[in-house]
C-alpha cells in the first residue's frame, strides 16, 4: 500500500512541474536570456535626419538578409554626386536650368523603378504626365505645319466638291504613325545621349553588359518624359510646355511656330 501511494506522489509531483513549465510566463522567462544575448551584437542606429530623401534607403523598407546569396551579376554603378546632376540640367534646360526644379525632385526625375526595388521613389507619375504633355505639344506642332499631301482629290462622279479650309489643310499631318515616329523612344533615346542623360539616370539594368538588350532606350525616354513632369509640377504647364516645344520637339525636327 506504501509503494501505491509513493507511486502516486510521485505522478502528481511530476504532472505540477510539468504544467508550471507548460505555462507562457515561463516559457517566456526561459527564453528572455538567449533573446539577450542574440540582440547583443545589434548594428547601432544611423540618425538620416540629415540625409536627403535620395541618398539612402529607408530603413524598415529593408530586408534582414538578402536574396542574392553569392551572386555572379556585377553592380551597376549609378551616380550620386549632385554636381553632375546639376551639369545634365544646365545641358537639357539651358543656363540656370538646375535652379529651375527642387532638389529631391531632381533626383526624383531621374530615379528608375527598376533602382534600388524602388525604395526610394522613382518617376513613373511624372513621365506619365510628361508623356501627356509631349505628346499634345507634338500634335499642335504637326497641326500648325504646312500640309505635305497632295491637294489633288479624285474627282466626283456627280459632280460634288468636299468642304475645303485653309484652317483644315494641316489635319493631314496629324497621323498617328507620323507622330509615334517622330517622337519614338529611338529618337528620344538619342536625344537623350546629346544630353549625356546616361550619366545621371539611376536605374538597374537586367543585364549590365548589355545594356541595350536591357532596355535603357526605353529608360531614357521614360526619364525625358518624367524631366518635364516634374517641371510641369513645380512650374506649371505653361513653362512645362514651352520647355518641351524647345528642348525636345524642336531638336527631333518639328517645326515650332513663334
């Protein structure tokens, strides 16, 4: 009868610690010390009050580890020193040109996003408002020139004559292949290098030898775009689209009335 009820002390002794050790509180307070010591080795914190937007990534848009473990793909260098951005904005804009938008809209303009997954903002909102803005001053352009037609109209079977303008001679020109050739990302692409654009635009090609196949034709004309959204932006439309008649249309052949 003794070694019964030894038996069942035992157990009952065994099953108390059991549950004390099942509870949160001590599962909690029996991994407060390694949580410590696995916290010890922290990077101090790096104070950006002072940095611009464009310099640096945001900290909590970082990951803990990266996803290229030992990754042959070479980096891409980019620019980041704000001198050579200001040369690029005298040469596209004219004198004072780098005093014509703000600083981080500067660098804003020329940001990809394709760089750095974006983290730091990038232009697609302004070149599509640059786009738009191109695209219409094109139009009027084409619009406002002599008509290249033919004037010769095939003559009627009964005798009718279509209503003829002056006003309407010029509607000719404004075909939608002439004005996607005219202002094709080929052509605003070699535009761009006569600005040395690729010296400043930040982007991360998908092949770094090969940029071509990477599609930066594509990026240069998207940040020729964005260049005008954000001065339609910060100086309004009236600037922006004087801007864009001179410093875009006029070097790829339109004619531009005074």
């Amino acid at each position: 009868m003794a070694s019964v009820l030894s038996t069942r002390a035992v157990r009952t002794v065994s099953c108390s610690a059991c549950r004390s050790l099942a509870r949160p509180s001590s599962i909690q307070a029996a991994l407060l010390p390694r949580r410590g010591l696995s916290t010890a080795t922290e990077e101090p914190a790096v104070d950006y009050t002072d940095k611009p937007r464009w310099s640096y990534t945001p900290p909590r848009a970082k990951a803990p580890f990266s996803l290229r473990l030992n990754s042959k793909r070479p980096d891409f260098p980019v620019n980041s020193d704000p001198k050579v951005l200001d040369r690029f904005y005298i040469l596209m804009l004219g004198n004072d040109g780098d005093k014509m938008i703000s600083e981080e809209t500067k660098w804003l303009a020329v940001t990809h996003k394709s760089f750095d997954q974006g983290r730091r903002g990038f232009n697609d909102r302004l070149a599509f408002l640059g786009k738009r803005i191109v695209q219409l001053q094109a139009s009027l352009a084409l619009v406002q020139s002599p008509s290249n037609a033919a004037n010769a109209v095939a003559r009627d079977a009964f005798g009718r004559e279509p209503f003829a303008h002056p006003a309407l001679d010029s509607l000719d020109n404004l075909d939608y292949n002439t004005k996607s050739f005219s202002t094709s990302k080929a052509k605003l692409a070699e535009l761009a290098y006569k600005y040395d654009m690729q010296r400043v635009v930040r982007w991360c090609p998908r092949k770094p030898n090969n940029l071509e196949s990477s599609g930066i034709d594509l990026v240069l004309a998207h940040t020729m775009y964005a260049v005008i959204g954000a001065i339609s932006l910060e100086k309004g439309n009236l600037v922006a689209n004087q801007v864009a008649r001179e410093r875009i249309l006029a070097p790829l052949g339109f004619k531009i009335a005074a």
